[in-house]
C-alpha cells in the first residue's frame, strides 16, 4: 500500500500508475493488479498487489532489472510513505 508525492488526480498520478504495468512483465509475476483504497480507515491511496507461484519466483522479480529500474527511477523518488505486506497461505 502507498501514497504518491503527486495530487489525486493528476497527470502525474496517472503516469505512475500507467508506467507500473512493467512490473506485471517481469517472469514470476502472477495476477498483478493496480487498486485504490475505497476505506476511510487506511490513510493509502493505492496497492499493487501480485502473486507468486514460490519464493523462487518472488525473488527473480525482485532483482529483475525492470523492478529494480523501477523502484529506483519511479518509486522512491514518487512515493511519500508506503507498507509492503508479504503473505504466504496457511
């Protein structure tokens, strides 16, 4: 979950947003989906959210140089605060 540095709405919003589809690319990644918070009881606006067949494949995604460009040239420098949350079926 996270906030963007950009106002609702804005061009820039949207770039961000469009722009993290090359995340649903990277081999490994399974059901990506951009969300937008609905609940005024979670202070973020946004969620990416994407599965993994096993932990194997999760960590290719994160060292894939797309997520890795990613996260440097779009997410820190767009993101004002965020929580990861990593979850395994139990």
């Amino acid at each position: 979950m996270f906030r963007l540095r950009h106002a609702s709405g804005s061009a820039e919003e949207a770039s961000f947003l469009a722009d993290a589809t090359v995340l649903a690319t990277i081999p490994g990644v399974e059901r990506f989906e951009r969300l937008i918070q609905v609940s005024p009881k979670n202070d973020f606006r946004f969620s990416f959210s994407m599965e993994f067949a096993d932990q194997q494949a999760y960590d290719g995604y994160n060292s894939h140089p797309a997520h890795v460009a990613f996260v440097a040239d779009r997410w820190v420098p767009e993101v004002e605060d965020a929580l990861e949350a990593d979850f395994e079926v139990v």
